[in-house]
C-alpha cells in the first residue's frame, strides 16, 4: 500500500500536518521530497488578495460570520 502525505520534521521527528491511518507499531518506508516553502512576502501577498476581496464586497458586518468557516 503506499500512501502521501504532508508531514513537519522537527526536533529530528516527523509529525504528520493530518492524521495519518496506520496501526500502531507498523513499519514503513519513508521516501523524502522537501517541498519548497512560500516566501513571507507571499503570504502576505495572499492576506492582503483576501482582505481586499472581503472589503469590496460590500459587506459591512464581517465581525457577525467570524465563526464560518472554523472547523
């Protein structure tokens, strides 16, 4: 079975960023890729792409819907 997922190496582990179905105590085979992280100025290229489409869209009350899209 072979299965990808996303995981963080830190403190010389890794930690899986989702949950990860596999029984306890089984062996696996780790193959790494580093993925390429997106710079800072990225980032904020993208809140400051979300702030502007939340402002221009008319809604005056966006403090009420805080809790949409939580989890």
């Amino acid at each position: 079975m072979v299965r990808t997922f996303h995981a963080i190496f830190e403190n010389g582990v890794l930690r899986p960023v989702e949950p990860v179905e596999l029984p306890d105590h089984c062996a696996v085979e780790i193959e790494v890729r580093t993925v390429e992280q997106p710079s800072d100025a990225h980032r904020l290229e993208e809140v400051y792409r979300i702030l502007q489409r939340r402002f221009s869209s008319g809604e005056t009350d966006v403090a009420g819907r805080h809790d949409e899209h939580q989890p």
